[in-house]
C-alpha cells in the first residue's frame, strides 16, 4: 500500500502542476478578464468564489521568463504556496546577497511587503528593470500601508512597469466615503473592473451548464429550536446592553445579524480595537460573550448535541461566572442550560443523546439515494467518489465517527473526549462502557486537546485533519447489491475508514468500492483548494453538509469546465436547516454581497479618474510622488561666504521594527529620505542630538506599566541631548487625555495615566513629552523639527546602540542612584561607566588610585586625566567676579560648582 499510496501522490503533483509551458484554460467571462487586466493597468474586484486565481495564473505565466522581474506583494501564505508549486517558482533567499542575485535572475517573486521596502530603499532591487508588480488582497490597501509604500518606492523610479491588483471581497470597498477611490489612488491604478455574479457574461457562462442540485431543508430538532431562540434572546441583551453603556460609540453594524454571520469578528475588531484601552471592564465582557455567543450559536447548528453540552457546561463555572457581564444569570440562559442537558439525557438522568438532524439525512444519501440513481443509470462502475464539504475540522471529525461508528459509538466516544460526566447510561449505551479502545482513543485526545472558554474554536480545530477518506464496507455494500430499495438502519456502521491515505488530500486511487472525501471549507474564502479537490477528485456527488457561498459558486465553475458534455452533470446535495441561523447567514451574506457591487457601480459611473497625457510630469501630479526634500545651506570656503548653495537631503534614521506602523510611509511619501537601521535606543532618529521613541496610547499605557518605558528613556537620555518620547494617538479617535480617561460611562475611577507620566518627567527633566493626533500629523512634526539641523549618521546610531546593549546589562547589574551618579562625573561617559564599574570595588577606593590606573580603567586618557584631577585638585570659587574659574566643565559645558571643588 506504501507504494501505491507513492505513485497516488505522484498522480497527484502531475495533475496539479501540469500548465507551466501552456495557457491555463479559462471560461469566457475569464479571458474578458484577462484581456481587460492585461491591456491596462487596473483593480479587478470579483465575487466570492468566482476567483481571479485562473486569470493570475495565466498573467504569472505570461511573464515567468529571465527577461522579465515580476513582483507579487501582499499574497497569502497559502496562495504563495499554490501558486509556486503550480509555476515550479523558488523561494525568495534570505540572505541579502542571495537575494540580490535573485532580483537580477528576473522570473516571477513572492516577496514580503516589510523585506520589498527595505530592498527598495537599500537600493538592492534593481528598479529601473521591474517589469510590473502584481498586488493579491487588494482590499487591505490603505493610503498608509506598507504596500502602498513599495508602490510608491517602485513608481518613483519606474513610470512603465505595470501595476494590477485583485481582490475577491467586494464589502471591504465600500467602508468608509470614497474607500475605492483611496485604495485605487494608493495603488496608483485608474481603471476599475467589477465582475459580480450576476454579470450577464458569467449568467451566460454558468447558467447553461448548471449542476443537478438536490436542496434539502432539514429542520431542527425540537428542543434545538428553544435553545436557538434562548441564545438569540442572550445575544438581543447583550447588543442592547452594549450600545447603552457606550452612547458615544457608533456601533451600527453590532446587530444580531451581524453577530451571526462569518465576518462578525472583522466588523467587531475594525470597530473597538483602536479604543479596546478605553473601554470599561464591563464592556469588554460584554464583547466577549457576543463572541461566547456566536460560538454557541455555530456549535448548536453545527455539531452535536453531546459536544454543545460539553462546551456550554463550561461556562456554568464558578470560575466563569465571576468574569461574565451576567447573561448566566437571565432566565434565557437558565432555559438554554435545561434544554442542552434534556438533549443529553432522558427523563432517568440517563445518558441518551438525541441524534443531529443531518445525519439521517445524509445516510439515506449515502446509502439509498446516490446506489438507487447509479442503478437508475445503469451504471456499473463501482468507483464512486463522493465529496462531503464542511465548515469546520470538528465537524469533519464528527463525520468521520459518525459514518465509521455508527451514532451511539460516536455520541459516547464524543461525551469521553468532550469530558461530560455521565451518571447513569441507558440501556443502547451500557454495551460501550467496557470498549477499550474508545477509552484508549479518549484519554490520548484528552492529552491533545484544550478547549479554551473563550476562544472560537482555534486551537481546538487546530489538533483535527481537515479531510478523510472513507470506503463503503462490505456488508452495505452486499445489502445494497440485493434491494436498493431497502433502508439502512441508522445504528449499522456504513463505511471504514482508510487509513492508509488519511494524510493526503487529494488521491485517485482505483478504490474499487464507493469512496467518501470528507473535507472542511472553512479557511478557503480564496476557493483555491476547493478548485483544485475537484479537479484531481473529479467526484460524481457533492454534498454540501454546511452552507458556503465560495463553495457553492466553485461547483458552478467545475460544472462550466468540463470539457466532455456527454456526462451526466455533478449531482449537489444541499442540506440546510431551514428557518434557522444557518439560512439566515447564508441569505445575510448573498444580500450584503450583492449590495456592495451596486454601490461599487454606482461608485464607478460617478468616480472622477484623471487621464494620462504626454510626458511624465502630468502622471507624476496623478501620483502624487514627491521628490525628496533638499535644503539649501551657504557654506564657507577659506573663511569667505562663497554663496554657493548646497542641497543636503532630508535623512531620518528608522528602526526596522517601526515598519510595521504607517509613519515611515507617511514621512517618505513627505519627502523625507528613510534610512532602515537596526538601532536598539529609540525608534527615529532626526538628528545627531534628537532621538524620539514612539508609542502609541495603548502602547503607552502597557509599557508604563510594565516599566518597560523607563529603560527606554533611560538609554535615551543617557546617549542623546534631546530624547523625546512621541505618544501617537488614533486618527479616527479623539485628540484627549483628561481626567476622565475612559470613553464607557460605567468606567470606574483610577485609570488616569497621568500621574505616572508625571512621575516620568520628574526623573527625566531633559525628556520631551510630544504629543500627536495623528501619523499624519506626526510626519508633519518630524519635517518641522529637522529644519536647519544636521542629518544624522547611521553608522553613528548603530554603534551607539551596540553600546546600549552594554550599558542596558549594567543598568540591571547596578544600582540605577549609583549608576547616574557616576555619569555626573566629570570624565565619565556612556562608554565607560560601565568599565569603571566592573573595574572599581568603591568610590573610596577609586580615589585612592594613581593617575596611570585610573587612566587604564577608564581607557582613554583625557577622560582618565579629567577624572583623576577632580579628585585630587583643589578648587576655588571666586566670590569678586561671582563666576567660576578653573573648574572642571560638565558634560554640558558648563562650570561644576559647590562645596565639593572648595576644598583645599
């Protein structure tokens, strides 16, 4: 079996990657695609699941030769994956040097945005060569993003070269007033192509060549139905409770609606995460049990009724109670506790679950519908292949058990894993008490497995595969042969599981019985695996256990590109609970979709678009690309004026850390030149003497107190005359920081950081406190505060940060009073206290010492002679002239005066 599972996997690569020296084959709404993003640059935007990947994958091909430097940003861990197995590309080297060699190979690149504007500015890319760059995601552009920075890097140096994005999320566009036409002008693109499913192109392409689909609503069981109302009812409370303590937020999209639906973290995160340090403790529990709740609601519709009463049992804590808002305490979670309990057991307090709904149904597609209509046909080939699409791992899981277990081994096997205790068993389960091997299979899942209160699930799918192979046994296989007609019955085990090709996704191994793909849907919103199953599967039913508009659309586009029409067209099994979340979601998602383009439309007829004229000036003004700033200083040569005017370029000196925020975007985008170093003092450095750490006012309020803050000024003010600490506040937040911090009107008192600021100043008299609304208004600032002032030297500011490692060591080793005092010494520096401490038993001691030991201790002779004569010299004060003479000058340059320097 080894070896055939070998060559299967071998099958498999050569059906995947098959395409590098030829055209991929598009549909014709796709080649108007192609030809429309291939004759100019442009953003082509596409419903769900109709993906642009086939028309990417021919444009990746069309340019994958040595002559040509093809650039992908903003892709994907998977997409990167799928698409470079599928073009045979290597992966970008780590090394500078390597890299660099690459860029000049040409051929197509995946490259991160962080590693492309760090190239860019080192001036590692050849830029003037770039073919063009291709830029996937392009919803998650923004004026300020670091894609937006690459683009503008490439286009400074190169107005040829192509530029084409894509995006499958129509929503994210119409965010905001104007959203499109800001992410256009960041991507410097102005043409816009739509391609929602009701374009007349692809209606003319798919509606033809419909799959056979089968809908079956299937309803909810009883008591599913009153725990469903129950948590909509939790869920109602919970909104209203939220909008009321928090009346100056705009919290119109937090709906129930909304709280159902798949992007319902997304809207939450794009809604209070720039505030979440402002929110009361109560409105933050109020955030978590919409999720809690949500989670509840998916697992309900979702999966079955053992593992729901395990994960809801877990909330009847007293642990959970005392961090809950107090939804436990409504008479709505009272009855959904009742109702999730009654579904586990019976009257006798005996374990005896009831079975979800979909399971019947899907037996009696297994193994009654799908043999009756082969026989139908007359179809004697017994290498059936059924694909079953979830949405989720546990789910597939469950399956798997359900059709290998049967139900009631399964529903025990899930009350051991799930950890429910179970008094008393009724008579159908007493026989699996004793199973060793479901308690053996248990206790390792235990050891696996940890299901977090308040996660979604994450790390709990995480430990799941995410597809199985199943082969029908061989007793349903010889009750079929014999009546057709006959009904399995429910308890009998229908399939076994085939465990030599568990871990591969896709096989087309001659099984010789009908085989069962179970596989999840769930991180595919791109519908890049969901194509490529069914092309190496080739599967004759699919049923679609879960609802999922990218799915759905993906077996419309396999129907559509089969090539043989003499087939019989792929059957489609839809199970649904109708009237439920479930429906409700699905429809949710088809209608706010279809919103999005008719606004997306009306966008377009209205959008102003300048037009290129002759000569690159005019497409200059379009972009908006600013040459860098120069400013003009008179030298003086020989002593004269010469009047000679020399421009000197704007340099700020960032920390490769900080390109993860939008400022040095802004700052370049100003016209100030970004120099990426990895300093290890401060986060920007404007000038020799200006050092200016930025925080951002949640991270502000973590480092204050993590004490975290205090070493950073530390350093700063022992290296640069000027350390300035920026706090960077939210542009779509309000510019304050009063008494009353918190934005909830439940918040309770204590919260102000303004003491520990205060407390901040007071030990550093010489660190500025600079506030900013905005990164806009931040780069504004940093081009005021470099007026007239030297530029800064980045071998400086390296060297100076492999000292503060140095210095940072000692500060823990040493006494901060004794450390800071010492640097008030004359002769003692930044680079040599640390020397003179680990050298030195005691100040007592250090003074006893002759010049020439002080002077090997300290390591320069100067600083040791300074030293030394202060300890040793006498010193007076002239009281006539009421300044001093002949005393030792501070690091600041001025006279050290008192009763110390007058002693004789």
């Amino acid at each position: 079996m080894d070896s055939q599972t070998n060559a299967g996997d071998d099958q498999i690569k050569n059906d995947s990657v098959d395409f590098t020296n030829k055209p991929f084959p598009m549909l014709d709404f796709e080649r108007q695609m192609f030809t429309d993003i291939i004759d100019c640059d442009g953003l082509l935007i596409t419903a769900k699941g109709l993906n642009e990947s086939i028309v990417v994958q021919n444009i990746l091909r069309a340019h994958n030769d040595p002559s040509n430097l093809v650039i992908v940003v903003n892709s994907s861990d998977a997409e990167e994956k799928y698409y470079m197995d599928l073009l045979k590309l290597k992966s970008l080297p780590n090394l500078i040097t390597e890299r660099e060699k690459t860029y000049l190979e040409g051929g197509v690149h995946f490259v991160s945005t962080r590693i492309l504007v760090v190239d860019l500015l080192k001036s590692r890319v050849p830029v003037e060569h770039i073919t063009g760059v291709i830029v996937l995601r392009a919803h998650t552009i923004l004026e300020s993003c670091q894609e937006a920075f690459a683009l503008r890097l490439y286009r400074q140096s190169n107005k040829t070269g192509f530029i084409k994005a894509f995006s499958h999320t129509p929503q994210c566009f119409t965010f905001g007033f104007a959203h499109v036409e800001k992410v256009m002008k960041s991507l410097f693109l102005k043409d816009l192509f739509l391609w929602p499913r009701f374009h007349s192109l692809i209606s003319q392409c798919l509606n033809p060549h419909p799959p056979t689909v089968m809908e079956l609503h299937v309803p909810l069981s009883y008591k599913a139905t009153l725990m469903q109302t129950c948590l909509l009812d939790i869920m109602n409370y919970t909104t209203k409770e939220l909008k009321k303590i928090n009346p100056t937020l705009d919290l119109q999209e937090i709906t129930v609606e909304n709280c159902i639906t798949k992007n319902f973290h997304k809207i939450l995160q794009s809604q209070l995460d720039c505030i979440w340090h402002q929110l009361s403790t109560r409105t933050k529990e109020l955030v978590q049990d919409l999720r809690i709740m949500r989670n509840l609601l998916t697992n309900l519709i979702h999966h079955n009724a053992v593992s729901f009463y395990g994960l809801l049992s877990k909330y009847r804590t007293p642990e959970y109670a005392k961090v809950n808002s107090g939804w436990i305490l409504l008479d709505s979670a009272e009855q959904l506790f009742k109702h999730a309990k009654n579904r586990v057991f019976n009257s006798k307090q005996e374990f005896e679950p009831e079975f979800s709904s979909k399971w019947k149904c899907i037996t009696e597609i297994l193994t009654v519908e799908i043999p009756a209509d082969q026989k139908r046909l007359k179809n004697s080939e017994r290498n059936i292949k059924i694909l079953i699409l979830c949405q989720d791992t546990k789910t597939c899981l469950q399956l798997k058990d359900y059709l290998t277990m049967g139900p009631q081994k399964c529903l025990y096997y899930s009350a051991i894993r799930d950890e429910v205790q179970i008094p008393l068993l009724s008579d159908l389960y007493k026989s699996f008490k004793s199973d060793a091997d479901i308690q053996k299979s248990s206790e390792t899942l235990k050891e696996s497995e940890q299901t977090l209160v308040n996660d979604d699930n994450a790390d709990e799918e995480s430990e799941h595969k995410d597809n199985y192979i199943l082969t029908m046994s061989q007793a349903i296989m010889d009750n079929i042969t014999a009546t057709s007609d006959k009904s399995t019955n429910a308890d009998e085990t229908c399939f076994e599981s085939f465990t030599q090709m568990e871990n591969m996704d896709l096989t087309q191994v001659d099984f010789g019985t009908p085989s069962v793909h179970i596989q999840t849907f769930k991180n595919l919103s791109d519908g890049i695996c969901i194509e490529n199953t069914l092309h190496v599967l080739k599967p004759s039913y699919v049923v679609m256990y879960h609802s999922e508009i990218t799915a759905t659309r993906q077996l419309e586009l396999y129907e559509a590109r089969r090539k043989d029409r003499n087939e019989r067209p792929l059957t489609v099994y839809f199970l649904m609970h109708a009237q439920t979340t479930e429906e409700q979601a699905y429809l949710t998602s088809l209608r706010r979709e279809k919103e999005s383009f008719e606004l997306l439309i009306q966008a377009k007829s209205t959008m102003v678009i300048p037009t290129y004229q002759d000569g690159k000036s005019e497409m200059a003004s379009h972009m908006e690309i600013t040459e860098p700033i120069l400013e003009t200083n008179t030298r003086k040569a020989g002593g004269q004026e010469s009047g000679a005017v020399v421009p000197v370029k704007q340099i700020v000196i960032v920390d490769m850390r900080e390109f993860r925020s939008d400022l040095p975007a802004l700052l370049h985008k100003k016209g100030i030149h970004i120099d990426p170093v990895t300093i290890t003092i401060g986060d920007y450095i404007l000038t020799p003497d200006i050092c200016v750490e930025r925080k951002s006012l949640s991270d502000l309020i973590g480092s204050l107190n993590s004490g975290r803050l205090y070493t950073q000024c530390t350093q700063m003010c022992r290296n640069y005359a000027r350390p300035m600490l920026l706090i960077e506040f939210d542009q779509s937040r309000p510019f304050q920081l009063q008494g009353q911090y918190m934005l909830s009107n439940d918040a309770t008192p204590g919260a102000d950081i303004r003491q520990k600021l205060q407390l901040l100043t007071l030990h550093f008299p010489r660190l500025k406190l600079v506030w900013s609304p905005s990164p806009y208004a931040t780069a504004e600032l940093f081009l005021e505060l470099k007026q007239g002032r030297p530029q800064p030297s980045s071998s400086a500011a390296a060297a100076l940060g492999e000292d503060a490692s140095v210095d940072s060591l000692s500060i823990e080793r040493y006494d901060p009073g004794i450390y800071d005092f010492m640097l008030k010494l004359p002769g003692v520096n930044s680079k040599n206290v640390a020397r003179i401490m680990n050298k030195g038993i005691s100040l007592n001691d250090i003074i006893k010492l002759s010049k020439t030991e002080i002077v090997d201790i300290v390591g320069n002779k100067n600083d040791g002679e300074t030293l030394w004569s202060v300890f040793h010299n006498s010193y007076k004060v002239s009281e006539s002239s009421g300044h001093s003479k002949n005393l030792p000058k501070n690091r600041f340059g001025k006279p050290m005066k008192g009763k110390y320097y007058n002693r004789k």
